[in-house]
C-alpha cells in the first residue's frame, strides 16, 4: 500500500537498482529520507570542521540541502547554496542534484534550471529531477526539450527516466505519443519491469486503448500490487466493467491484497453493472481489511449504493464515515436530490453547516436543486442572499440552479434577470430557460429564446428540442414544429427515443396525428412513453378504435401499461362513447396490472358514464371513490348534465364545483346555460348577478388560425380584423352555399331572449367561423384549414363546418377545449359524439 502510494506521486522515488549502489544511494538522498532533525544536522555541519577547517564535506552539505527540502525552508537552503558557492562550488554530482531537487520543491524553477545549467556535469537523475519540476509547474514544453536534450546528450534512459516521461504524457494529455515510448521501452528491455509497465498501462488507460494495456499487463515479469490495481482501474475507466471484476477476482486469487485504489475501482465496476450483492462482497472484504474509512473507498461505497437505488445503505456508510470532507457531503445532497428526496437533501445540507463544512459550488447547486423539484422558493430565496455573499452567485452551476429554482416556482420574471446579467451561460443555462417557459405556458417567449440561442451559435441538446417541440405543442403551432422537426432531422438526434416522442406529441397536438403516426412507425425503438403518446393523441382526435388498436399492439409486444397508458385508454373509450369496453379497462386496471384507479380514470370513466346518459350510475361511482372528489371530476359531471339537460343533477354539481373553487368561470357559465336552454331567464339572470358581485368573469371566447407564421385572433362578433370585408363576403357565400344543401341553424344554440334573425346573425358571427372565413381565404386551395378554440365548440358551428368541409372539398381541423374535430367531405372525426 505504501508503495503504491509513493509511486503514484512521484514515480521515480520508489524505484531501486541493486546492482548500483551510487545511483541506489543518489535515489536515497533525492527521496529526503532522514532520521536527524535539522538541528541535530547543522551541527554535524559544525561539526566537520567547516567552516573552521579546510575541508569541504559534500555529503553533509548534501544532508541539511535535503532538510531544507523537507522543511521547504527556502532562505535556509539558499543561505548553503550561497556558502557552497564561496567555495567554488565544491559539491559533487549527488549534492548538486540535491541542490536541483530542494528548488523543484520550493517551486522556484528559475534557480533550479540555473543551477541545472551550472553544473560541472550532469546524469540521468539532473535530468530527470528537473522535467519532474516543470511537469509539476504544466511547463510540458519545457519538460520535453529537456527529455530531448537528454537523450540527445546520450544519458541513460533507464526505467527512472521512462516512468517520469509517461507521466509527463499523461498531464499532457497525448497519451497517443506513449506508443511510439513503448517502442523504445521494448528495444532496451524495460518492457517486463513493474514500474514502467504500469506507467504505460496508466497512459493507454487514459487514451482508452484497452487492449495495449492488457498486453503490457501480461508481459510485466513480476506483478505486482500496483501492476494489478493499474490494471483493474485501466478497465473499469474505460467501462470494461465485467473484465474489471474478473481481473479484480484473479489478482485475489493469486494472493494480493487490494488496496484503497483496487477496490474504489472495483465498486465503480460493480455501481455501473448494478450488482449491489457483489459490491456487497466486496465491502465487506472492505471491513476486513479496515479500508472503510478511506476517503477513495467510501466514494466508492456511496456511488454503489445510490446507483443500485439503496440510499438508506448509503447513509449508513456515510454515517460511518469518521473524516467526512466537504466532497463527501456534496456526493450525499446530490444524490438524495437526483433521486428526488428532495427533503433529505435539504436536511443533509443544514447538517452540513452544523459541523461547520464549508459548500462549493456544486454543494450549493445540489441544494438549489432539491429546493426547485420541491418548489421551496422561500429557502432558494435565502440561498440566493448566501452564495451572493459567498461571491458564487456568478459560478455557473449555481446560476443555473438559481435560475431553474425560480423557473419552477413561478417566478419567470426573476429567472430572466438572473439569464440576461450571467456573464456566462452554457447550453444547460439557455436549456434551463426555455424548459422554464415551456413548463410555465409561455411557449411563445419559449420559441423566442430558441431562436436566439441558434443566433448565438450555442449547441443544442436533446433537451432544447424537446422543449422546444413541447412549447409547438401547447401552442398547436403546426408550422414551428415542422419547422424544428427539420433541424432536428439534420442532427445526431434525428433517431433520439425522447425526440421522437416529442415530436409524436407535437404532431398529435397540432392536428396532425398521420404525421405522429408516422413518426411513432419509423421509430427505431420505441419506450412505454411512445406508446402512451401515441394513445393519448389518438384519443385527443377522438380516434378511440386507433387508440385502441395502438393499445392492443402494446400489449402484444409485452410493454407492461401504467397509470397513464389507462388514462389514455378510457379517455379514448369516454371520447368515442365506447361504455363497454371502458368498464371493462376500468376493471381490469386492478385485476390485471395491480394499477389502483387514480382521480384521472375516475373522471375519465364519470365523463363516459355521464356522456351516455347514465347519469346516476356517475353519481354512484363518484359515491365509491376512495378518496375526495376533485375539481375536475365534478366539472366532467357538469358538462354531462349541460348535455342532457339535467338541471337538477347539474346544479348540484355546479355547486360542488363552485365549493371547492369560488371563483370557477366555467361552472357559472355552464349553469346559466342550462338555465337559459330550459327558458328560466329569471334563473340566467340572477347567476350572472352573482357572478358581477363575486367578481368572477367569464373568459371571452377565442379562436385563432396561423398563417405564415402569424395568428389572427377572433373574438365573438368581432370586427377588428383588417380583411373584415373579405372575411364578411365568404361568410354570407358559405350560408348560401350550405342552407341550399341543407343547412338548417339551430337556434336552441343562441341563449339569448332575441328573435330567430337576431339569432342567425349570432351564429354566424361566431368566432370559429370568422376564423374559418379568412382561413378560407388566404390558405391555398386543397391544403387543411386549422382552427383553435379555447371554449368548446358549439353544435350549430359543428354542423355548419361539416356542410361547409363538403361544399368547399377541404379537410378542416377544429381544435377546441376538449378535442380535435376533423371535418371532411361533411362528416366530422367525432361522429357527432362529443
């Protein structure tokens, strides 16, 4: 242990040749072992007669040159440099490359290289010594001319010299050029010797080249600890994680004991494979052999344990650390955030504090993160203050963190402060950004913010578009989507799983489900998440037989379902009105899967049940859930009475819905409709009093159409839009054209008290048929007209857009609160069931 030790930090000083005694003692001196201390050494400088005497002893100069270098007492040594060089520089070849190695420890290279070059001669140790110095220093260029010179002068090149050069390779990071030194290495024969074959097994480690490094292994004559543990860190750095514990179980048997570098490298083979029961083995060979408390082994230790997923193991072998380092701590509040104990890693981190452990930057945006997943803006507020007074506000790990913190908790605002004064950002702070305005809603500032950092040439990632293609989503912005679907196509993620799944969501979302449906076909591999997409989009088109068909290929290719592949299913089911076949997924989401109904499938299965007219059976569902009913299951309970017109059932449930959210626009207004369908004006008119006193508004109702990459918004009535003429002039051509192949509007659709030409005026002033009328007129002919609605869209439009679908020979596609409509030839995707 102790040699391996020695000889990773400076490889030379463990090195002996027995065969030399003056280069044995040499190396001797140079490693600054003493037993005297330097009081006991300056007087035996006394001592021997100088300066009394005549006489020079280079050797006890030599010996207080080497306490200085222990004591890294600089004005000590350089008062005997000064004294040996009054006299005429007596030293002798061991003393003189003491003399260099005191100002390599120093650091004072300058005088180290003036004292190489003023020496009367040189050998391989002067050389040597000095390249070490200036690879200490990252002087690499300094330290390979010497090399050359070196060798050029025809000094020996000996196993000392090829260790210190492998190294210095190393630190360069041309661990390529150690092929052409193994060369050499063979020629003179030091191939077989342990040092130099695990200084080359270091270099290949480091240029991955696996395979030389097991040839230089094999041809080492006499193995040794240090051989062995450079061979199983050479493996298991380079992820050949199996021949690592392999090489690991052979070094046992042939009776070596691992040392702290051994089994750190062990454990990191057994954390990436997942075997927690052999990297339990070996933990407790650890406990043997009283390696716990190392600092290398307990890293170890805890990223096994984390990665297997047993966090609680991991805190017992934290707790059982004695010297636990700032690090260590840190490696804890990571990955208790990572895995979302989220608590635990704030707790961890105060703990941290009370013994006084001074956080870096990661600790601090671990932290932030476990403050972000749990939305702690209080304390990520105080964390913020800290690190401001710390001055790691600007580092950019914890700017990111700070900003992803306030992006998840709302506060955009403070999260673009933090972007626009970071003076610097990476693509995980653009990322964390654009993440944050699409997960906000603001998909527009999030599409913005793309745009912008491919102006600014910063790289994207996986993670860009995918949040990109999810702000497309939520706009239904059809055109951007494809626009990103095309880049994404000219990168290393066109076959990325998370981008396709995007994408299918995208596609889905924006009205296009053949495009999703091609995407999710020529996918490489698909997750469970491509095929719940898939599922969910072809229940949001109300598509439940394509739904359906999706989920019975999913189970034929045993992808076991989840909560959200059965929300997808009985939404597909309550879309298409398919009661049967939704009772029987409801059931056998326990009996089958072991999947407990959440609120979802209740609402899912209350809107089916409620929709077809079963309204009672609802009331009794609703009556057997094991848990409180939410907000949305009772709005799903409206809606279905609003359709059946039940305005008793209804106003219960209007009042459930107003109990748990006063200010809910959607309940009043759907209430009022039931009361105006059913001619209780009096009734209309005492809700919308309540809702002027409550303060509650309704939400206008909106529809919009993209073209060219601009929206136009209508409202109900509206008049504002510049082509209102020509928008006018399409909507009377439309009523002539569909009332002549019979078109008959439904005035039950108008709650207002007003006649039936009041009433057709209304209709056709509805903001999806303004939208239509000017998609009409500035979309080319044959392409599909898209139109989105934030309200659902009435009967009497419904009707009108399939006649219209049929007189103008276009596919229209109506996107309103609940689903997707496509009209074609006169027939609607819904069947008139929604």
């Amino acid at each position: 242990m102790n040699v391996f030790r020695h000889y990773r930090a400076t490889p030379w000083t463990s090195f002996s040749i027995s065969q030399n005694p003056i280069l044995s003692s040499i190396l001797h001196g140079l490693c600054g072992f003493t037993s005297r201390s330097s009081v006991e050494l300056a007087e035996e400088f006394e001592s021997s007669g100088h300066p009394l005497s005549g006489e020079f002893d280079s050797h006890v100069y030599a010996r207080v040159l080497q306490d200085c270098a222990a004591s890294f007492d600089e004005m000590r040594g350089r008062s005997v440099h000064c004294d040996v060089l009054k006299r005429a520089g007596c030293l002798d070849l061991f003393g003189w490359n003491i003399l260099i190695n005191v100002y390599v420890k120093l650091g004072v290279l300058l005088d180290s290289r003036k004292v190489f070059d003023e020496m009367p001669e040189r050998n391989t140790i002067s050389f040597v010594t000095l390249i070490q110095g200036y690879a200490q220093s990252l002087q690499f260029v300094e330290a390979i001319e010497l090399f050359l010179k070196l060798h050029r002068e025809g000094h020996e090149l000996n196993p000392f010299v090829f260790t210190t050069v492998l190294k210095l390779l190393v630190d360069m990071e041309f661990p390529e050029l150690c092929r052409r030194f193994h060369s050499c290495i063979y020629k003179l024969g030091h191939d077989g010797n342990a040092f130099v074959g695990t200084a080359l097994i270091d270099a290949y480690s480091i240029g991955g080249r696996v395979d030389c490094a097991r040839e230089v292994f094999e041809g080492i004559h006499e193995k040794d600890l240090v051989s062995w543990t450079g061979m199983v860190a050479c493996y298991a750095k380079n992820e050949y994680f199996e021949e690592a514990l392999e090489c690991y179980s052979w070094m046992r048997k042939v009776g070596f004991k691992p040392n702290n570098y051994t089994f750190a490298s062990s454990l990191k083979a057994c954390a990436a494979l997942g075997d927690v029961n052999l990297g339990q083995s070996i933990h407790g060979c650890i406990l043997k052999t009283r390696w716990e408390a190392d600092g290398y082994v307990g890293g170890g230790l805890l990223d096994l344990y984390t990665k297997c997923g047993d966090i609680d193991d991991a805190l017992k072998v934290f707790r059982g650390m004695h010297d636990k380092n700032m690090i260590l701590w840190s490696f804890m509040i990571a990955r208790y955030a990572q895995i979302d104990c989220c608590q635990e890693a704030q707790e961890l981190f105060f703990e941290m504090r009370r013994a006084l452990v001074t956080p870096n930057q990661f600790t601090f945006a671990s932290f932030l993160q476990a403050c972000a997943t749990l939305e702690d803006v209080e304390m990520g507020e105080q964390t913020h203050c800290h690190v401001v007074k710390v001055g790691l506000d600007l580092d950019i790990f914890v700017a990111n963190a700070l900003i992803d913190v306030y992006a998840k908790c709302g506060r955009m605002v403070d999260s673009e402060k933090l972007f626009i004064e970071s003076p610097n950002r990476n693509e995980v702070t653009w990322n964390t950004m654009i993440v944050g305005y699409a997960q906000s809603g603001s998909g527009e500032e999030a599409l913005e913010l793309f745009s912008q950092m491919i102006d600014s040439q910063v790289q994207c990632t996986q993670v860009t578009y995918s949040s990109v293609l999810r702000a497309c989503a939520s706009l239904a912005a059809l055109e951007p989507g494809m626009q990103i679907h095309s880049f994404v196509s000219k990168t290393i993620y066109n076959d990325d799983i998370v981008i396709g799944n995007s994408l299918i969501d995208m596609y889905a979302k924006c009205g296009s489900v053949k495009d999703a449906r091609l995407i999710f076909d020529t996918m490489n591999e698909r997750d469970k998440v491509s095929w719940n997409t898939m599922i969910s989009g072809y229940s949001l088109h109300g598509l439940g037989a394509d739904a359906l068909e999706v989920f019975y290929k999913m189970m034929k290719m045993k992808v076991k379902p989840d909560k959200i592949t059965f929300v997808g299913v009985l939404s597909a089911c309550s879309n298409g009105g398919l009661l049967d076949q939704g009772w029987s997924y409801f059931t056998s989401m326990h009996k089958d899967y072991g999947i407990e109904p959440c609120i979802e499938h209740y609402t899912c299965m209350v809107w089916l049940l409620g929709r077809a007219g079963h309204l009672n059976d609802a009331v009794k569902l609703i009556d057997q859930i094991p848990f409180e009913a939410s907000l949305m299951l009772w709005r799903a309970l409206l809606g279905a009475c609003v359709v059946h017109k039940n305005i008793e059932l209804g106003t219960v449930a209007a009042q459930r819905v107003l109990d748990l959210d006063p200010q809910d626009d959607s309940a009043h207004v759907l209430l009022s409709n039931m009361y105006a369908a059913a001619r209780k004006w009096s009734n209309v008119v005492s809700v919308r009093k309540y809702m002027k006193r409550k303060g509650v508004k309704k939400e206008p109702g909106l529809s919009w159409i993209e073209n060219q990459n601009k929206v136009h918004y209508f409202t109900v009535g509206d008049k504002s839009h510049p082509e209102m003429r020509l928008i006018n002039g399409m909507l009377e051509w439309l009523n002539i054209k569909i009332t002549k192949a019979g078109y008959v509007a439904d005035h039950d659709v108008v709650l207002l008290d007003v006649e039936d030409d009041e009433k057709d005026r209304h209709l056709w002033s509805h903001s999806e048929r303004l939208a239509l009328a000017l998609g009409l007129i500035v979309t080319p002919p044959g392409r599909p007209v898209r139109i989105i609605k934030n309200l659902r869209i009435c009967t009497d439009c419904h009707a009108a857009i399939k006649f219209i679908s049929k007189a103008v020979q276009r596919e229209i596609v109506v996107r309103d609160m609940n689903r997707f409509h496509h009209f074609e030839d006169g027939i609607c995707s819904c069947g008139d069931y929604w």
